[in-house]
C-alpha cells in the first residue's frame, strides 16, 4: 500500500530511468517494510526548471550560469 | 475548506467526467461532513502512463501487454 | 490505479465517516473512469486549524470568531 | 529544509512572476522561521482549468461564465 | 483559488509564526498574481525529524551532530 | 534536487528503517538520475489505519479481518 511520489526536474528522464527508478523503490519497500509490490505505487513528475526555485534561483537560471 | 486532489492515469479522462468527479466529491463532502462547496477544491492529475509505476512495472508497459 | 488525497481540518472526521468518504470516492471512480477498487487509494489527512490558513486567517482563528 | 508547493490555475504565470514568487517565499521562510534558502525548495504547479473544481464547477466553465 | 502546501521540520513553529506564513503567503500570491486571498488556502505540514532525510541523513541524527 | 515523498501505513516504521529508506532512496537517484544528495530530501508520512482506504475498505478494517 506504499505511495511514492517522486519530483525530479524535466531534464530528459528516460522510460528506462523511469522504470530503474520503479523497480528500485518498489524493492526497496519490500526489503525494508515487507511491502507489496502489487499495491505499491510509484509516480514521477517532472517539473519544468523554470517551476522550480532553490535558494531564491530558478533553475531555469541556475542551468543557464552553469553552462556559461 | 476540504482540498481534494485526484491523481489518475492520462488515458483521455473527458471534460465531461472531469465535471462529474468535481460534482460528486464535492456532493459527498458536503452531505458527509457538510463542508462548503464554495470552498471546496478538486485537483485532478492526470499522470502520464511511464511516470506510474505499480508492481515494478511501467503503467505503459502493463497497457501493452494486456493489448497484445 | 487512481490515488486519492482528502485533506480537511482535523475537527473530529469519525471513523464511520471516513468509511463513507472512501467508499464514495472509490464508488464514483469506478462508475465515472471504470477504475478498480482494488489498486484506489484514497488517504485522509486532517489537519490542525492553527495549520491551514484561508483568507489571510488561520481557520482556528476563524472558528473563535464564529463561536463569540 | 523548506519545500513549498504552490498550485495555481494554468493562467499564464510569466517567468518573471515565478521567480518573485520563489523569492518571497524563500524570504518569508528566511525571516519568519530563519531557514536556509539554499535548502529550500519551492516547486510550482501549473493546473489546467478544466482539472480544477471549485464549488461544483471546473474553472474553465467558470471562467467562461465570467466572460459572457 | 492557489493552493499552497508549506512542508517544514517539526521544531517548534509558533501560531505566530503560522499567521505570519499565511499572511505573508496570501499576500505574495495577491500582488503577483492578484489572487483572491478569500480562497487562497495555506496548509503547513511539519514533519517530524525522523521522518526527514536530506544528503542520506536524517535530519534528526543532524541535529544530534550540529548540538554535539 | 529530487523531492520524494513516501506514503506508508502507521504501523511502527522504525527509525532504522527509516535511515535505510533515506539512504536507499538518496541512493537510487544518485546512481540512476546522478542526483546531488545533499540537495536530496525525502519525506515520509505515516498515515493512520482508519485514514488510509483500498477497496472500499478502511486498512484499520483489512487489518482486523486477516487477524481474525
């Protein structure tokens, strides 16, 4: 019955990513908690970098110095 | 004052039943715990069909198995 | 699949309620998108009036105004 | 160690709006609880107005209402 | 009609402090993007310090370090 | 800068289990998506037996039932 949200960047996930990240999570609930896999859910957004903001920048922003 | 938010699978949910989600939820909220419709929201999310995982698997992966 | 979150001010929700409220939610994703009981979740959070704020007031503000 | 998630209609929030929006809750959050701003995350939702119900309506029929 | 969801450590936020958030919360989302602040909701989440991991910590084995 | 979120039932999540979820979890996007732990949070919520629905049914119930 786990529910996992994961908010990364839309910075190009792949679906095998995605499903790397699924799998990944959904084993570790069952080795940590005993979880079932058959009711746990995984779901990923990807949030535009201009959407999200750390320490006052947006990372639309961030990207930008960076690449400079 | 309730905050309702439905996360659901992108398969071309109408606007249609959109409207009748937003109507039914906010109707048992009120005749439930008689909370105000005028302050009542309903957010949906529709999720895209690889960024959910259930059971180790891609939601899309599970739609192309069950259609072949 | 759908994952259902209802947040409301924690102002005693019953037991009985919170039945109703999930049975209503999961009935109406059923008859509206043909979801599954099965793999609905619906989570109630409830939260402390001094923790959600509507209108520039904190609602436990507000209910001491309408109790005067 | 903020994370604050802002959910508004999908209305046409500049960049520029978005990143006032980043900064004075980063701010708030710096002067009113001293948190560090390189640890505090602000992600921006940007909801469709036929996904979000307010009273019994979508927004987008809302809208449409106000516009007539 | 935004939604805003403030997710904090659980070390002592204050009702005053709560009050300035909304407020200040509120007040942002309606000079920036004239928001109607009667249906403005702010809910604070404060999140226990066992409950929060940041750079594979959690936060309350952090704090156990930075007091030692 | 991967924000996550994990949903379980309140049923006595240690706090060893907890670091193991953390660290697992920081893990997992640090391999696959080469995310910065230290701008990695993860949050988990315990959500109550009677808050929490499947299949109609409240877990608080489920529970009772496979105890029986």
């Amino acid at each position: 019955m786990p529910y996992v949200n994961i908010k990364v960047t839309d910075e190009g996930v792949t679906m095998q990513q995605k499903q790397q990240l699924v799998t990944g999570v959904t084993q570790l609930l069952s080795d940590i908690l005993n979880k079932e896999p058959k009711t746990t859910f995984v779901v990923i957004d990807e949030i535009g970098l201009d959407n999200w903001g750390i320490g006052h920048d947006l990372v639309s922003d961030l990207r930008q110095k960076t690449n400079q």
